[in-house]
C-alpha cells in the first residue's frame, strides 16, 4: 500500500481513538496516538504478514502490545483492516465488550494479554522461539545451543515468521525487559523485532530519558540487539524505511529494535505532549474540537494485511517433526516400595521420559539442572531444553509465549523463586496458559541453605492463581505419576518437591488424578507390609476403640512421612489416626475429607478432631484449603500445623522439630487435643 | 596494610574457608574461593572504613554480599578481622550458630540477607541513598531532583560513606540487578561500588558471558556506571589498584563498578574452574591435599580495618536536621461523615500529614503518584521523595535498604504490581524491614480497566509474609488512622487502598488499633444517624426476633458497603445481620470474632451463620482469615463470598454483581442459608 493511503487511514484510526475513548468515558487516548504511525505503517505497508482469517497458520507474523494500555491503538487497527465494526469500537470497555481496557483473550486477535508492564517483550520471545521450533529448519533451532559467547549470525530462512512487540518508554524501567532483551541476543533470536514508542511521558512525570532515543539506542545495541532509529515517528516516510532496514536487518543472527520519537497524544493540538493527559480520554468539548482538527477523514477507506508468504525450498514442520521418536522408557517403574528418592529426582526423571511421548512440552530452565536432576533431560531434549539462566520473569513471560503457541512449557526453578514472578504467573492465568510450574527445595526441610532458600510461601502463592492446579507428591511413584497428569490437564499446575530423599510408600500401578487423596490406615500399611507397622496394631482392634480416640491428621510432601509415624506412635497408645496424603492441594479431595468424618463402618461417630501438617507458612497452604472444605461443616475441629518461626540453618529434622511439625509435634498436639 | 600481609590473610581466610564448610559438610566453597582477594584488599587494604566496634555509625562503609552463597568467606573475613573465632567457624551451618547457610541478621556483621539472587545492589542502592539523606549536605542530597537526563557530576563529599555489594556473574542475569544499575546512575548515586566476581561458572553451566569481562563493563557503562577492569582477580597488586582507581571516580556523580576475573574454586586444584563443585564442600581426602597446597598458614595473623573519617567541614545530620519542621497539618480531619473520597486519596493526604511528624518516612513511588494523591507528598516532601519509575523490584530493595538504615520506606504502587517484588517481599520479611506497602487499585471494584490492573492476589500475598500486618481500610477516617497505625507499627504492613471514592462512616475520633474491629448493627447505624437505615427498623425490634435469623456478614474495604446495603434489606425482612468491618485482616480481631458467635444480651443463642465477602480471589484473603478464627470453633458454619470469575473490563457495579459480592449477592446467600 502507497503512503497516502496508510496517510489515511492513520487518519481513521485517530479517529477511532478519540471517537472509542470519549463513548467509553475511560481509556488511555494519549498513549493510543503516539503510535498511530508506528502501527499503522507496520500493518498495512506489506511489513505484517498474517492470514487474519486463520490465525492457527503457523507462518503467521504475530503482534503483541506490551503497552496494552494502547488497546485504543490496537482494536482500531483491527477495525481499520475491516475484521471490527465502528458500532462494536464504541462497546469498547463496556462489560459485554470483548475489547477491554487492556487486551485480553476475549478478542480473537489477542496474542497475550498484557496491561503489567514490561511483560510483553519476554512473551514475543517465547513466540518468536516457540515459531522458529516449528517453522525452522534444524539448523536454524540448533543455534540456540551455541553457548560460546553470543554467537555468530546465520541468515534466518524466510520461512520463519516475525514477533512483533509494541514497547513503551515507561516499561524500558522493568527489569523484566532487559531479561528479555539478553535472553533474545544471546540466542540469536532472530525473529523477534521490538518498536519502541519513545512518547516521553509517563503516567506521573516524564521518563527517566524523555525523548534521548540514544540512550535507549546504546543499550539495546550493547545487548547485542540490532536498531533503527527514527527521528520523526509520526512520519510515515521515516517509518517505512525504518520498517525497510529493520527486514534487511532481521534474520541475520540478532533480534532487531526500531526507536521512535514520538508525542503522546500526537495530532491533538489539546492533548499533544501535555501532562497529566494520561489514561483520560477527552470531554465532549474538546473532542469536538479534536475531530474538526482531523479534518476530512475517509470512513470507507480499509487497509490490507498481507498473508504470510511459506517458503518453498522449506516445509513447516509439525510439531512432532523435528523430535526425534524414542521409545518412552518410564523411568519410575524402577522405584520399588521402600526404595529411596528425591520426588526432586523422580520429577526430573519422569520429565525426561514423558518428552518422548509429549512431544510438544519444552523446558524452561533457570540454572538449576543439577538440583532437579534435569541434565539427563537436556541430553536426551536438546531441540526441546533451554536454558534461561537466572531469571526467573523472563522465564514465565517466554513459557507464556511458548504455551501461546501451542506447546506445554515446564518452568523449572526453586519453590522460593517462583515468586520472582508472580506477576508474570498472574498475567499466565488471564493468558488461559498452558504452563507445568516445577518447584523444588520446598520449605524447612532443605536444611543448612537457611530461611532464603526455603519455599514457604508457593503454595499459598498459586492456590490464588485463578484456575490453578497445586499438587505436592511425598514420594517418586506419585510425583512420576503427578508429572503425566500435570501434562494431560491443561492450564496452569505447579508441583512442589522437595530437596531430601523419602522412601516409596506407592505402587507404581496406583494412580494419581489431580483432585484425589490417599487414606493411609495402621491395618492398611500392615496389609502393604509397611516396615513400620508392626502386626500387633493393625485395625481389627480399632473396631472396639472409642471413636472419640480417632483423629485424621491431613499431610502432604515431607510431613505425610512425620505423620505415618506419628500414627504408629499414637497407635501404640490406643489412639487411631487416619492419614490423609492431600497431594492434591488445589483442586482439593472435598469428597474424600468429608466422607472421612460422617459415620461409617468404622467409625461409629463422626470424627471431630482433624490435624493438618505442612512444611509451608501458616497461611494460605494446605491447612487453609482444608478450613475450606470444613468451613460449613459443624462439630468438626480442624488444628493447624506449620511453619510459624523464622526458620534457621540446620538439618532438617532439627528444623521439622523447631517448626513443630515433626512427629513429635504432631502427637503432642493430638494428646493436647484428646485431653 | 602491606600487600605480603594481606597475601598472609588471603591464606588464612582461605584455610577457614575449607575447613568451615568441610566441617559442615556442605557450603559454597569454590564460590567462596573466587573472590578471596577481592574482598581481603577491600577491607584490609584501607578502602572499606567502618567501626566494627559501632555498628550504628552513620559514617561506616558498609558492605553487602550479593551473592549471599559466599557466606564462607563473609563470615572469614570477620574471623580475619580478630571479630569471631575459629570456633565459631566450625559452628557453621549448625542450628545453634549465626553463621547461617546465607547471611542472616543473627550474624551482626550483615547488612541484610541475602541468597535469592540479583537483589543486593537494589538494597545496597537504598542504604547507599539512606546514607547520602543521613550524612550528605543538602546540596548533595537535592542532587536527585535532576531530572535533566543524567545530572552532571558532582563531588562528593567525604563524610558521605560508601555501600559495597559484592555481586557474582550468574546474578546479572536477573533484570533487579539492571532495576537497580539504571536508577543508581540515574540518581547519581556516587557512593555505591559494585564488585563483580566474575568467576565464569554458574551453579549448573558456564554464564552467559564467562569470562568476557568486556561484556559486564560496555552494559555498565551504558548504563551510566563508571567501570574499572582488574583482568586478574586473584592477583592482589592489580586488586589494590583497582580500588585505588574506584577511590578516584567514586564521589564523582555515578556510581563504580569493579569488574574482575577470577576462577570458581580458585587456589585448589582440584577445584579451580572445575564443573560440578557449585555448592559443595571438599570430602575428607580432597580437604587434606587442599590445606597441605595452601602451605603455611599464618593461624595468628589478623586484619586492620580503617576507621570511617568524620569529615571536619561537615556534621553528620540527624534524620530531624534534613527536614522542614512545619506544622503537622491532619488532613483527615476534614473527612466528615457522609463525605465521599476513595481510600487512596485518604492514603495520600494522609502521607503527606504524616511526614511532618515521623521524619523518617521516606516514600518510594512507581511512576503511581497521580493515582495516589502523592504529588503532594512529593511537592511538601522533596528530600523524602524518591521517584523510582516502573520498577517495582528494585523498589523493594532499595525500601530495605532504607530501613535497615532507621528509614521507614512507603513503597506505593497498584496493589496488583505489588505480585512483581513478591520475592523482594519475601526477603524483606527476613531482613526484619520496617516497610510500609502501599497498594491501590485494589479488586474487580477499579472497573473498566480490566483484569490485569486488578489486585486480586494481595491479600494472599501479604498475610504469607512472616510477621507482617495486612489492613484493608473503607473509608477515609479508617485509611488515614490506619496509615499513622502502620508508621507506629515496625514491621512489614500492607495497606490496601480502592479506585472509587467510598462514603466516609466513621467519626474522626473514633480508633482504628491494628488487629481491631467495628461493628454495625441497624440500631448502632441508627444512633449515628446513617441515612441508609430507617428508624423503624432499628434494632430494640430485634430482641423478640428468633436468633435462627441472626447472620454475621464479614466485610472489608469496598465490601463493607455491600455488606451495610445487605444489612438494611434483610432487616426490612426480620433478618438481623451484624456486620463486621474487619480492617484488620492480619493481625485478625479474633476476640471480638469469637464473642460475636456467643449467647450474650443480645443473642439468646449462639449465632452459626457467617458470611464472609471480599473483592479478592476465593483462596487466601478475608475468608480465609475468618477461617482459621473460627477453625475449632463447633456449631459455626462460614460462607465465603469472593472473586471466582474471571473478571471483565466493565462498571465496578456491574463487577461486583457478575462476582456474586454485590449487595444482592450477600441478600441471596444469606436467604439460601436460611431456608
């Protein structure tokens, strides 16, 4: 398309901006219009190339705001390319409305909602990495293994469809950023572009360069990026031949950045680099004005995206093709009742094996292979295991993207850091992403590492993740089995494992379903042939005890095993304890918990005293989703038992003791209870 | 010192280094080893100037180890210094010792922990900035205010003291470390250093960049930093000479940046530069050969550290000395009944107010001062306002920083960012940091700007951080009071503050205790003449009513208002509802919680029914909190009302009936309870 028809239509969607903003009485018009230019050249000058009527198409160029506070900007494209109507740009915001404040998934053109700041570039990341899977040729998909200082550039085939992300100023401040802007050069992702909206304004005050596109310039270029500037970015002339460089300069090795200088609220003599125009739309009034001050503006006129153009010489590669098919070798079928293993280890292990048969799950990793015994996973993954190093936004902004684009990542770190990126994982949940959460070294019982190693707050953390899955398996067998599950639901799952060995107290023929529990009674274990369990206390003689001597002690993780013994210990003493593993934490075993407690063949009155045990703060783990289950249920008593005090170095078991959820802690408290 | 001495004391430290963590049995030994020569020059070559012996003087360098695994080495270097003993060393990782895994506050030499990487330069920011308010004539301090694009250098003055922070290589990946590189010369921060250990190996793999030093010193310098190379670290006559450069550019207008070449395990053979040894302690065999390579050791020898020089121009200030005194004006005292302001703006005006009594406060704002009626605080307040952009990580850091030097840091944002420092938060806690969180735009109640603006994790967020305060004020009384409470409070405390403006309910007498609560019963609304109630259905009524229609709705922050518009229709019923403002979700009113649920004057029977209602995700806010009053309490049934849909861009009203915690939602479930 010649210039003076995007002349135009920038013209039109001004138009739109103002006309959306001022109905909707909300929304950010200032921070819409100092991208028209930047947007509309993009879309509509043959630089965009995406089949809009199938968006599945995996040549598809993509484009992602992360300032999506210019949602304005972004619908009106949409309109301007004819897919959304003028009646439907005046819903925008309203509760009925697809286009919300922010983009979000509701609208079909969405690739990521976004609207916290900073996340959008480490999400094209992901995309653009997750696109070179599975539109790259092999050689292409193994630069990504060059680890020798930032490697050399190989020209990216045209196959290869570009991620396109819409930066502000504001947002360069977010560390988040610059995770992203390393990660991509140090992998040569070559098929990510940034266009960076310099309008010097921020919400409050200026940036903290207002408009030396130089300073941005040197830093994206001494993180290995390539960069155009334009001086002018409300001259279409300069934004198209910037757009020119930038497609000489892609697929060359390093991603590319196009500065712009910019007004916010350009065009609008009343809006026009003025403060204190932020996230307002304009009054009647002014909006009149505004409107006159367009002028003639052709309502008719539509521009044409142009259609990706598959490469010839290169086939798009199915998902399964550049994945070699080994026979998937269940590595769990080699723990035996008894053995010892880190579920950290059992976790690794069944990685490793369940790649071979799901063939779209990747692996994030952040510097922690030798903790979770993922190395064995990276031999055996290589095109499908990226490391990502220490950082820990980036890493769930590009699972994000990845997930977007139909794999399943796993994100792998230590419980205590996945609340680096929390925000991130907030935004996931709004993605609908189809992200595995894998957290180790949870809580105390990590030992001598001390109080800032220790996940004590994970579980709380995405039990509040909307839709969320939260398990937390004791042992190898059901951690194996976890993984699978975590893989076949969709959506996001975290699993919690720990840093010591536990024996294997499960069969490998027991299932596992998220939302499920396993009762474990004295005759049970002695059925099993529990070592622990000597024969003369199995249940038969409960039969004659009074109900009032039982008690349910609910445990997950490391503290299920502090529990069995402290069954057996109050078994000896004529007290019955039925142990519940919880290792579904979220969604929780409602069923099961609450059958426990009405009468039954067993148990001739309902049972009122229930102890919960975890290795995890006080609040928000798996006592209080047991409160939840309990809430409405009266007669029943539920205690609580968890980490309270700062914990120290030491060992574990020192540190299960000080915490009071060891054994001993756990029959002191049901004694103190059956008084 | 002498350089052979200082060669001396690197042997030594060394020697305590091996046999501390082989005596614990696990330690980050190599990790140590590489910056031995680093840190010996710096606190005994005469650089680092601090009182060991006054722990408080403000003009004592400090030094803060980033990488918080070297702890064997920090903790050698006071043993080194004749400040702890060899027996002590040995306690290592041992339950009972303040020599902890990672650095923790129960050894005295540290600063604040640290072990969750990238987050030591943030903190060394805020004390490096603390220290310039502290110590610094005003002319230097105002130097912050330059908002030009980076300030021009000035010198600084001597009395200023320096923060060291000794960061690794694996770290810079972390996008706080860059948070806080970008702000420190954006400030003109010029006593900080940052001491980069470049010793090539990260905890699983090679780094990044490995030993190119070239590619830390062109980002640092990029980023406004000035950078000395030393391109052999462990060669101590290049090290001192670094430091005597870093003494030339410090005080300059930037901050310093030493960058050095070193080997992971450095000194050992079997160590050096070796894979595979990250966070492990020589066996026994390998130990003996290490001590017989070290050779003599000098088990006598101790270090000097230099005292700080108190420049003679220059007193050291008070807190007070900085600070306008005027009047403290108190704001809320124009709140009247019936009045209508949003929470935030309570908040703000408040801060502001408040200044003038506690000088100490400082707030740390991102890029939010507009949304939070701050820029007054910011215009009343210039030396105590710090405009920290869009960074909400760094934030953090620098906030713990401030207070671990007596500062009592606001850091003000959007409730929902406050997900983006979780992990900062976390560490905070450990550091025992004296901060107060100012969160806004708190719920699905914000409206239009849709889900990603909305904070509706923090709740969770803030009660799962050890010892911390979680308050959720209605009305501007209760905010304004509430915000003196926090200030009075040392601790952690979050305040969580609403978009719409709330009609004010309570007298400005009235108090608002942390861990308090208010009830509102159709009489009590009635006496203080609430237009919402009539008079007829006051509560003397009440009494001959049959308790079995007796509900306690639980409310909080924008709920409140459903909860008292629920009040008056079920009372128009011959329901009594009671309804409880519980502002105080952590520490949670229990007494007053638990009263309510027992036969008294006015409740001839216990009441059962309670309803919890919030603008929060269902999992860990108010209603978890009421859970776990209520959790052994028998006959009590709770209800819990909460965000469980996504939510939509749309009018606040709108949001809160599509969630089910709209006035109508409480009716309904209150009727469906009581059939």
């Amino acid at each position: 398309m010649n210039i003076n028809t995007i002349q135009k239509l920038t013209k039109l969607i001004r138009y739109y901006i103002l006309t959306m903003t001022t109905t909707a009485g909300s929304g950010h018009t200032t921070s819409s219009l100092s991208a028209v230019e930047l947007m509309t050249a993009l879309m509509f000058g043959g630089f965009f190339r995406t089949d809009l009527s199938n968006r599945q198409n995996p040549t598809n160029d993509r484009l992602i705001f992360s300032k999506g506070h210019a949602s304005p900007l972004f619908y009106s494209l949409y309109a301007a390319a004819g897919k959304i109507s003028m009646d439907e740009l005046l819903q925008y915001r309203k509760f009925s409305s697809p286009l919300e404040g922010h983009p979000t998934l509701e609208f079909p053109y969405t690739e990521a909602p976004t609207g916290s700041l900073g996340q959008g570039l480490p999400i094209g990341l992901g995309m653009a990495m997750a696109l070179r899977q599975l539109t790259g040729p092999a050689a292409h998909v193994s630069q990504r293994y060059d680890t020798s200082p930032v490697g050399t550039p190989r020209s990216r085939h045209p196959s290869i469809p570009i991620v396109y992300v819409l930066l502000g100023d504001g947002e360069m401040a977010e560390g988040s950023v610059w995770e992203a802007i390393q990660a991509a050069s140090y992998n040569n992702v070559d098929n990510l572009v940034a266009v960076l909206d310099v309008n010097r304004l921020g919400q409050s005050q200026p940036t903290m360069f207002e408009h030396h596109l130089d300073e941005y310039k040197k830093r994206f270029e001494v993180f290995g990026w390539k960069t155009v500037i334009v001086k002018n970015g409300h001259d279409l002339s300069q934004v198209v031949t910037a757009y020119k460089a930038m497609q000489k300069l892609s697929g060359h090795g390093k991603p590319v950045a196009i500065i712009a200088k910019t007004f916010k609220g350009y065009g609008i003599k009343s809006l026009q680099d003025k403060d204190n125009w932020h996230g307002k739309p304009l009054p009647k009034d002014l909006y009149d004005q505004a409107i006159k001050e367009l002028g003639n503006v052709d309502m008719k006129i539509r521009g044409e995206v142009k259609k990706p153009v598959l490469s010839s010489k290169y086939q798009v590669s199915s998902m399964k093709k550049n994945i070699p098919n080994k026979k998937y070798v269940i590595r769990n079928t080699i723990y035996k009742f008894g053995d010892s293993i880190a579920t950290r280890q059992a976790a690794g292990d069944a990685l490793t094996s369940l790649m071979y048969t799901y063939t779209n799950v990747v692996v994030l990793d952040g510097d922690v292979k030798n903790s979770l015994f993922t190395e064995t996973t990276q031999r055996e993954h290589r095109e499908r295991y990226f490391e990502m190093f220490i950082a820990e936004q980036n890493m769930t902004g590009t699972a994000i993207g990845f997930s977007r684009r139909g794999f399943i990542p796993f994100m792998t770190t230590f419980s205590a850091f996945m609340t680096r990126a929390y925000d991130q994982i907030r935004m996931a949940a709004l993605a609908k992403a189809n992200i595995k959460f894998l957290g180790s070294h949870a809580g105390v019982s990590i030992g001598e590492d001390g109080a800032s190693q220790m996940g004590l707050e994970d579980l709380s953390m995405f039990r509040s993740i909307w839709g969320s899955s939260v398990l937390y398996p004791a042992d190898g067998v059901s951690t194996a089995k976890l993984m699978e599950e975590m893989i076949k639901k969709p959506g996001i799952s975290y699993i919690r494992v720990a840093r010591p060995t536990t024996s294997v107290i499960y069969d490998e023929k027991e299932e596992f379903p998220i939302g499920g529990s396993k009762l474990h009674t004295l005759s049970s274990r002695a059925k099993r042939g529990d070592p622990g369990v000597g024969s003369g206390i199995a249940s038969p003689a409960s039969r004659d005890r009074n109900d009032n001597k039982k008690v349910i002690i609910i445990a997950a993780g490391i503290t299920l095993y502090e529990a069995l013994k402290a069954q057996e210990e109050l078994g000896k003493e004529g007290i019955e304890a039925i142990v519940v593993d919880c290792y579904s934490i979220k969604p929780i075993d409602k069923k099961t918990l609450i059958d426990l407690i009405k009468p039954s063949t067993t148990n001739y009155q309902p049972i009122t005293n229930i102890i919960t045990v975890e290795d995890h703060w006080f609040e928000g783990g798996l006592g209080d989703a047991v409160l939840n289950v309990y809430a409405t249920e009266q007669k029943v008593k539920v205690y609580k038992l968890a980490v309270t005090k700062l914990p120290h170095s030491g060992k574990p078991a020192e540190l299960l003791e000080y915490e009071g959820i060891s054994t001993k802690g756990i029959v002191s408290k049901v004694k103190e209870i059956l008084q």
